[in-house]
C-alpha cells in the first residue's frame, strides 16, 4: 500500500494491527503504572497520529495513558515519556497539530523527533532510566528498515519490550530467490535460520524469523501475530523477556484468530482446529506427567505459554485432565502457578 493511501483510509488488516496495539498496551500499561516509576514508550515510525478518520499510534497511546491516570492503583510517582519520531516532515507537522488539540497529563513527557530511526534510536537508549520500564514500537512500511542489530541494541536494555510489524510476505516471496540481493538478501540472511530456502509456506517461514530473533536476542518469549487480509500477509512479533506479557499477548491473539494460525479480516470460525489444538496439549501433557516423578509445574506452564495457549485454554485444558484421578493431585498444583500467573496482569 502507498504511504499516500495508508494515512487517506485506514485497511482492514492496519485497522486489526492497530487493535491488538492498543489492547496490549492497555493491559500492560496497566500492570505497569502500578509496579514501575518511569515508563518509556517509544513509537519510533510515528505517522502523523491518525490514518484517515481513525487514530494513528500516537493518539492511541495519549488516549490509554489518559484512562491509566484516572486508575487508582497508580504508583504516586508514575511517569511517561513519550518519543515519536517520523521521517516525514508533513507527518511530524500533522502530528504537532492533530496532538495541539489535546490535553495531557503534567506527568506525561513528550517528545518529537523528525529524523531517520537510526539516528534517533541510539540517542534516546542513553536516556532511558535503567530501572524504567521500555516500550519500542516499530511500524515501518518495509521490511528492510530495521536490522536485526537495531532489535538486539534496544532489547540489550533491561525491561525492554519491542512489538515489531514485517510486511513479512514481501520477504517470503523472495525467500526462495537465489539472485536475491541487497537488502533482501541481508534481510533473508540475518532474520532467517535458513537464509534463502523453500519453505512449506508462510507460517514455516515466520517461525524462522522467531527463532533466529529468539537466538539473538535471547528470549523464548515472541508472540507472533500473523495477519491476513486478501493475498496481503503481515507479521507483528512482540519480543518480550516478561512470561505475563506473552499471556497477555496469547489472550489478546485468541480473541481475534478462529483458527489458532492467523488473524483474518474475513473470520471464518473455524472451532476445529482449536478442538485439535487443545486435545494435542492434553496429549502431550498426559504423556509429560506419565513418564517423570519430577515436578513439571514449571516447565509445563512455560510450554503452554510458548505454545501460544490463551487463560481460557489453559483452564480447559487443566479441568479436562484433572478428571483423570492419576493427575488430579499433580494438576491442581500446575493450575496454581498458572493462577500465579494471572494474578499479576
Ligand atoms: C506504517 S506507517 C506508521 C503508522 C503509524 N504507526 C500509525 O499507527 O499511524 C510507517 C511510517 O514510517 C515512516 N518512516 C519510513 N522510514 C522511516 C525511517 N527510516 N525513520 C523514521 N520513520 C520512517 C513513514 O514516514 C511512515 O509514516
């Protein structure tokens, strides 16, 4: 899509990315402003803060701090500051005018920046408090703006979380292409465990691009949401270190996705494959506790979690195998350090 068009009418697939944006950063925000001081929020490919008569990233974000300050919870010392930036001069403009507008909160910091990311990014790292809390949103338009060495210098700072858009089937189309050079090569090359290949599909090809960020930048902890609209095909990763986030992330998925792979604008419900999904985590489960005498509440949360299991799942699936009386005693042991889990969101 032309960049003209995007900030002109808001797409089906822009309108999805930007729900899942906004539930996320609600809930964790939420969770955050009650544990942290500072707050770091950094939308790096700002936009102008509304795309056609809906809101953009930055006006998202200004609303949910909004409500987060009406929240009695709050730590008495919350603060945010906020980073937008934006190649684009006309968008940094559009954006000063459409935030003049608005009232905010004294505890809120903004800054705007009209500059390349590159050149923005490692400036705004050495300000970050060490002990704050680090949000980075990355929205380009293609998927060659940002390299895999940008991820791993701004995820290198304590309690950093990136949620990260691939317009990923550009890249896929290519992902087979010997002549394939430049930047789609160093693409290929460095997000991918198999560089230039033929993979099955689309879906292989995105958990090789998790696993190569999840080797770099060392965290099991990437949601995927992949994003379908027509024959476009996009990717968001959230990389995060945070095993509350990835819940967060796993629920948010399962409120949009009918079939447990992706998120269509056109839903078609499909109860089946979800059915299948959680009868093979039952499975596998059954098969953990069978075969050990150690304790797997750890390891058998951590699993469903990676698995991509939503809460509502996850209590399915322990109230099923909890009517086998060989695992009740064990499985009302793992409900709690689920439960654990929860009880921090
Ligand atoms: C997909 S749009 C962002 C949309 C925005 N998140 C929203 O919700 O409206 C991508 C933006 O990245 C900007 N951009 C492209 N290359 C950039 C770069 N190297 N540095 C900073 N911004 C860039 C474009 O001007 C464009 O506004």
């Amino acid at each position: 899509m032309s960049a003209l068009l995007f900030f002109k009418k808001q797409s089906k697939l822009t309108a999805i990315k930007t729900n899942i944006f906004e539930e996320y950063i609600t809930a964790y925000l939420i969770r955050k402003a009650t544990s942290f001081q500072e707050c770091n929020i950094a939308d790096l490919f700002c936009g102008s803060g509304k795309n056609g008569k809906n809101l953009g990233s930055p006006l998202i974000i200004i609303n949910i701090i909004k409500k987060i300050f009406q929240f009695k919870y709050i730590c008495d010392n919350f603060k945010i500051n906020l980073f937008f930036n934006d190649i684009d001069e006309e968008n940094i403009k559009y954006l000063h005018k459409n935030l003049s507008t608005l009232t905010i909160n004294k505890k809120v910091n903004i800054q705007i920046f009209n500059d390349d990311f590159h050149k923005i990014y490692p400036h705004l790292l050495s300000k970050m408090g060490k002990n704050s809390y680090k949000f980075f949103l990355l929205d380009p338009f293609g998927y060659t703006d940002i390299t895999i060495e940008d991820l791993q210098r701004m995820f290198s700072l304590p309690n950093t979380e990136i949620l990260f858009f691939i317009p990923i089937f550009y890249a896929y189309r290519f992902a087979n292409y010997q002549e394939a050079n430049g930047k789609v090569k160093d693409f290929l090359k460095t997000y991918t465990t198999k560089g230039i290949f033929p993979y099955k599909n689309v879906y292989t090809f995105s958990k090789s691009i998790i696993s190569k960020i999840s080797k770099l930048l060392g965290t099991k902890y990437i949601r995927e949401f992949i994003l379908k609209d027509k024959s476009q095909i996009n990717a968001l990763f959230l990389i995060t270190k945070d095993k509350k986030s990835m819940l967060i992330a796993n629920n948010i998925f399962w409120q949009y996705s009918f079939n447990g792979k992706n998120i269509s604008s056109s839903m078609k419900i499909n109860n089946f494959n979800i059915t299948k999904k959680i009868f093979s985590l039952i499975f596998y489960i059954k098969k953990k506790l069978s075969s050990t005498k150690r304790n797997l509440n750890r390891e058998i949360v951590n699993n469903l979690l990676l698995k991509g299991i939503s809460e509502k799942q996850a209590q399915i699936i322990f109230f099923k195998l909890s009517q086998f009386p060989k695992f009740k005693t064990i499985i009302s042991r793992i409900t709690k350090s689920w439960y654990n889990i929860y009880k921090y969101l």
